[in-house]
C-alpha cells in the first residue's frame, strides 16, 4: 500500500513536472492571433517581392496604467530577396521597462510543410559598447528553410515591467513591419493584406486618439463589462518605399496614436522632480565655476568657459545603467567622476550656468533618430537632453548648447536638429518649442583659391575653405571617425583639378579639427604640369567644382526609382572666391566666363573683377529649402546634373600688351562728347569681365540718353540678366527686338 501509494505520487510529480515544462520551454502552443498557417495559404497572391497577409495588435491596460501587448504578424515571401531579406527577424524593445516573449515563429514551406524556429536560433542582445551603455535590446531569431513561395509567422508579447512616467499610457499602431535588407543597406516595408490594431481600456479611462496618414479607416468602439474596447482595421496597405530625404512616416502609413493626457505640465512636473535637486549650489560647483569663469567676465564669455570645460573634461558615455532613461546624476558625482551620458552633462552645465548668474535650464529634445514626432499628444519619445539658456533681460538671444560632441563647435548644436520638438523643464508647466533656423549656422561651403601661372608654364594652386552647418559638422564627424583620413582627404581634393595630360600633385591637410571656437577647414596646395613640362596651363574654375568637392550629403539618387516627396528643409550656399596671378606680370585676359542661373531649385550669381595685372572671380551657387514631388524631384535632379553646363566655368588667360581698346581708352572715348558708342563697348568689356554691376550702370545711363538705341536697350538686357534682374532683362531685350535691333 505504502509501495503503490509513493509510486502514485512519484508518477503524478512527473506528470507535473511534464507540463511545467511544456509550459514553460515551449512557445508553439500559445493562442494564434491569427488563421493557421494552412489557411492563410490559400490567401497566396503571388507577384514579386513580399506581402504581409495579417498584422494584428491587441493592446490590454490596467487601471494603474501598466499593459499588455501581442502582435502577431504572417509574410508571404514570393522571390529570392525576400527569402534573404527575411532570414533573421529582430524585435527591439527596452529591456529596462519592458519583457518580451516570443510566443512562436513558425515557416509554412513551399512543399505545405510547418517548421517551428529552433530553441537554439533565438538570441537576446543588448546594444551597449565602448562608452555607450543602453537599455534598447533586441529579441533575434531565425527561421529555418525560408525560399519563394514560403509563409512565415511570428507572434510576441511585450508586458510593462516600470512606466517610463507615472500614471501615463501611451501607444501607437504597427500595421507595417519594418524589415531590415540582408546587405544591412536599407529597410522594406511590404504591403499589408489586412491590419488591426485593438485596445482594450478600463471603462473609465480617459484616452485621446489621433489618427494619421492617407486611406481609410474602419473603426468600431465597444464596452464590455467594466472595459471599453476600441477597434481599427485596414485592408490593402500599400507598400512604403523608404528612400532619403522622405517626409515622416506618420504622413505616408496609417496610424493611430494614442494617450491619456495632453497636459504637457505634468511631463515638466514629472521631470523636474527628477532633475531639480541635481544641479542645486554645493560646495564643488562653487569651486569650479570660480575657477572656469570670473565674475567680471561676458555673459559669452562665462557660457564658453561651461562649454570648453566640459568639452575637455567630461568624458561623453551614453549610459542608463539601469537607472532609466530620465533620471541623472548629481553634478558633484560627474565633477568627480569626470564622466556621464547627456542628462548628466546637462545637470552639469546648468548647475555651473547658474553659479556663473547665467539663467539655464535642461531640455528634452526629440533628434531625427525618432523622427519628428507629433506633439498635440503626451508621450515621450525625447532621446537626448540639451541645454537651453533662455533669452536675457539685457537682449541676449535664446540659446542652445550641447556638450556631448566629441570637440565640436561651440554650441554643439547640430544643423540636423532643425524643427525638432524640444520640452524645456522649468518646474512652471514646461515649455514646448521647436528648434528654429535661427537657432543653426548657415550651411555654407566657401573655396579661397588663388592660382599663380610660373614663368615655366606651370601652375601653383593654394586652397582654403571656410565651412559652417552642415559642412563643417559632417567634416569634423568625419575627420575624427575615419581612420584612413589623411588617404581619403588628398582623393577628397584631389578631383578639385585634373589635366588630361600632365601631372598634378597634392598636399592636403585638416586644420582646427579640435578647435572648439573655429570652424574645421582645409589647406590644400597643388602644382599643376603639362606633360613635357614646357606647355602654359591657363587656370580654369567653376561653381561646379565646390559643389563636386562638398556634396558630403549624398550622391543624389536616381529620379526613375523615386516614390516619396523630396524635403531638402534647410537652404544651402556655395561659394568660390579665386584670386589670378602671373609671375610674368602679364595683363589677365578672360577666355570665357561664367553665367547667371536662376531656377525653381537654385540661384548662381558670378562676377569678376580686374585690379591692375590681377583678376579676381566670385561665384555663388544658393539652394532654396526644397519640397518636391516626385516628378518635381527629377527636374530638379535634372538641374544639379547640368549645373556645370548651364552655369559655365571661367578661363584666364594672359597677354603681354594691353589691346588697343583697353580699358584706360575705352574710359577716355566714353567720356568725351557723343560717346554713347564707347560706353556700350564699355559694358560690354565689363560684361566680357564679369563686372556686370559696372556694365548694368554703363547701359542704364546710355539708354537714359537715348531711349530709341536698340542695342543700348540690348546690352541693359545683358546686364540685367547677370544682375539677376529677370522680369527687366526680359522686357529690355522685348524693346530692343521691337526697335529692329538684331544681335
């Protein structure tokens, strides 16, 4: 009895045992959002690419804000890339608020045949590294005997482990999944058969929806028991081309956000508990500022001192830690570590500021890294904090200054942030702001160049650039990361001058790359020799070349492919300022010169100017902010392609004697008595110099003298022109055709 009664027990322990386990090492019997695998494949629609037949979501929240979330999605692979493209599926989440479980992944194969992913196949991953510590985690696995004609299905659960604040939910609708390429160059967002998104709320939870994004929505609201249960679905998702220079995915997908607060004050509220006992006056900060600053110095000058020290000093580590994304240190503990991410460099520099007399304050702020997201609603999505430094009583402007660069330019603050949402917490409600244009440098890239013709024919070449914006900071960015710099920097201007036959040689060299107060640049010298060493080399420049040597932004994308509107928001502006010079003091003479264009993209201004046996061009080339469709798009990338052919480039020459109409006579004929004649070949020498404000001057008071000289009226139309002076060019060409003239 004893016998069969512990036989009884053991066996039924083992029973127990069993199902623990099959519970808690199994993912396969998890509850299906969706149809079987078997049923979905006679939704097969073929074609090319990839189709994703159901995405669904299904939100559960708690009274006290905390929630549940499974998504389930399924994708039909139908061609070679697909099946490449989808051989690893990763699911990113924060591993310090949230756990996730992958409840089952599954391949329907080509043959009708269910393959399950290997336990071994699923892998967690953190996203820290060298002097980056982060709570971003991905949930990784791959999937077996994925090829054309294959269905693949995965479902998850992510649970709230701690709210990223207090007594706030917040969510949004994935109907796409974003597919990361096999060649690590790109994502793919296929078509959606069918999507729904479902949130399921207490009763008497206050909840604020918005809905973004074209196509229609069906949408249906129900109450069960004490819960109130909200359903959205869609049916023919288009797929989402992801290209540079695309407006945010909130204005391309359907999408619902959702929050239960648009009070703003409770964010700053939240916060300022966080931070505000972080940057009080201690003994430490006293110290340092006294040392940094004096009290008798600028209020400029006390800024900078907070910059360059931390600059120089705290070491930049993007860290959690564990702490959550929100909360930093206290500015003692980083004045004696000599280290800390954003936050505590801000509390930091605040904390300085204010013992410096200076009024400072941290912000949040949203970088392009999480897109621009919509503000009307509360949710955090700010992934940096920075300074800000309100305006003062005395006039000084509004500024913003960001430490964390590794020796960047004073205040930190990268172009890129432009119209960026950024919270400023002042423990008063907060105040919710944008970063404005104002705010930034002005992106220009600016070629110094002087060229010297030698005695023997050959040509020295001395360059400099000036750089701010975009250009400066994508050169410094580079500058510090590229271990190949000094290779890359010499083909980098190399390409600035080429002959077909002869020999160029080149050296260049980065100067102020850790200067925190002046803009990066480039010294480069070339010697320019024809190949039997005997033959003159005339010095040729054009607009053209700054844009080839400075398109840092990307080679611009062919216009056939192009799906999405092209945004360009920020103005751009190149510049050359070249400067000629010849050993044997031989008078320049201009080949050819450049023109005047001006378009719905961009405006090319250029001009010369002769001072005695020297000559001297200045070229500028200004792209507007640019909002273009995709065919606006092509005419534009028509229009940078002939930017060299409809701009022109500039050649100088040199001859020993002045001609016989040379500008001394020409200004003698001009000013004696009936010298209209002399004047209009005046302009035109002027035109054919690049002086066109001096021609246009000439012309304009010869047809003043003479309103019935059609070509007066012709060569104003000229001038004109090159004044950027369109509409009166073109009315002054129309006078002189009707008065007969004819060039």
């Amino acid at each position: 009895m004893v016998k069969s009664v512990a036989d009884f027990m053991s066996t039924y322990r083992c029973m127990v045992m069993a199902i623990l386990l099959l519970m808690c090492s199994s993912t396969a019997y998890a509850a299906s959002l969706a149809p079987s695998l078997k049923q979905q494949s006679s939704l097969w629609g073929g074609g090319d690419g990839a189709e994703v037949l159901h995405a669904i979501q299904k939100v559960i929240v708690r009274e006290d804000k905390h929630w549940e979330e499974v998504q389930y999605y399924s994708i039909q692979v139908n061609d070679l890339d697909a099946a490449r493209d989808y051989g690893r599926i990763v699911i990113p989440y924060n591993h310090y608020y949230n756990n996730i479980e992958l409840e089952f992944a599954n391949v329907l194969s080509d043959k009708g045949v269910i393959k399950a992913v290997a336990s071994d196949a699923i892998q967690r991953r953190d996203k820290s590294g060298q002097d980056f510590y982060s709570e971003d985690s991905e949930l990784a696995f791959s999937l077996p005997d994925i090829s054309p004609g294959s269905i693949i299905e995965f479902q998850f659960r992510i649970q709230s482990e701690k709210l990223t604040m207090p007594d706030l939910f917040y969510n949004r609708s994935d109907n796409y999944w974003f597919q990361p390429t096999a060649g690590g160059d790109g994502f793919r967002a296929d078509p959606v058969r069918e999507a729904s998104y479902e949130l399921n709320l207490p009763k008497q939870m206050q909840i604020h929806i918005k809905e973004f994004g074209p196509g229609k929505t069906d949408y249906d609201v129900a109450n069960k028991a004490n819960r109130q249960v909200h359903m959205w679905s869609w049916d023919r998702l288009p797929a989402i081309s992801i290209e540079g220079n695309m407006p945010d995915f909130d204005t391309l997908r359907k999408r619902i956000r959702v929050s239960t607060s648009k009070q703003w004050m409770d964010v700053d509220s939240w916060s300022w508990n966080l931070v505000r006992d972080k940057f009080q006056s201690t003994s430490a900060v006293s110290k340092l500022a006294k040392k940094i600053a004096r009290p008798g110095d600028s209020r400029d000058k006390k800024i900078r001192a907070v910059y360059a020290y931390l600059q120089q000093n705290i070491r930049y580590v993007y860290a959690h830690l564990g702490r959550g994304g929100y909360e930093p240190h206290i500015a003692d503990e980083i004045i004696q570590k000599q280290y800390g991410d954003c936050k505590d460099q801000t509390i930091l520099a605040v904390s300085l500021l204010r013992e410096l007399g200076i009024d400072a304050y941290p912000a949040l702020i949203a970088t392009r890294r999480v897109g621009q997201p919509d503000m009307d609603m509360v949710h955090l999505s700010f992934d940096h904090m920075i300074v800000h430094i309100p305006q003062a009583d005395d006039g000084h402007n509004t500024r913003w200054m960001d430490t964390t660069s590794d020796r960047g330019l004073f205040p930190g603050i990268y172009n890129s942030l432009l119209d960026q949402p950024v919270f400023v917490l002042n423990g008063h409600g907060g105040k919710l702001t944008t970063i404005q244009q104002d705010d930034l440098y002005e992106n220009l890239a600016r070629l110094e160049i002087d060229f010297t013709t030698n005695k023997n024919g050959s040509l020295n070449v001395v360059m400099n650039t000036f750089l701010s914006g975009e250009y400066e900071q994508y050169l410094r960015d580079w500058w510090l990361r590229d271990h190949n710099r000094k290779t890359n920097l010499n083909r980098m201007v190399s390409g600035l001058f080429t002959l077909e036959k002869g020999d160029v040689k080149v050296d260049a060299e980065v100067l102020h790359h850790n200067d925190l107060w002046k803009p990066i640049a480039i010294k480069a010298e070339f010697n320019l020799k024809s190949e039997n060493g005997k033959k003159e080399i005339f010095p040729s420049v054009a607009i053209s070349q700054v844009y080839r040597m400075f398109n840092a932004r990307g080679v611009l994308p062919l216009p056939a492919s192009r799906e999405n509107d092209w945004l360009d928001k920020q103005p751009h502006t190149l510049q050359i300022k070249a400067n000629f010079h010849d050993k044997k003091r031989r008078f320049p003479v201009v080949v050819h010169s450049g023109g005047f264009v001006d378009n719905d993209y961009y405006v090319v201004t250029q001009r010369g100017e002769k001072r005695e046996k020297e000559y001297s061009i200045f070229m500028e080339f200004k792209q507007k902010a640019l909002s273009l469709s995709p065919k606006g798009y092509k005419k534009y990338y028509y229009a940078i392609e002939n930017l060299h052919k409809n701009s022109g480039s500039w050649l100088i020459a040199y001859d020993e004697n002045e001609k016989n109409n040379s500008l001394a006579e020409l200004k003698a004929k001009s000013e004696g008595e009936g010298g209209e004649e002399s004047k209009l070949k005046l302009a035109r020498h002027y035109i054919k110099q690049g002086q066109f404000e001096e021609a246009l001057r000439i012309a304009t008071a010869v047809v003043e003298l003479d309103k019935e000289n059609g070509q007066a009226w012709y060569i104003l139309g000229v001038a004109q022109g090159y004044n950027a002076m369109i509409s009166e060019s073109t009315k002054s060409f129309t006078q002189a055709t009707t008065l007969g003239y004819t060039p």
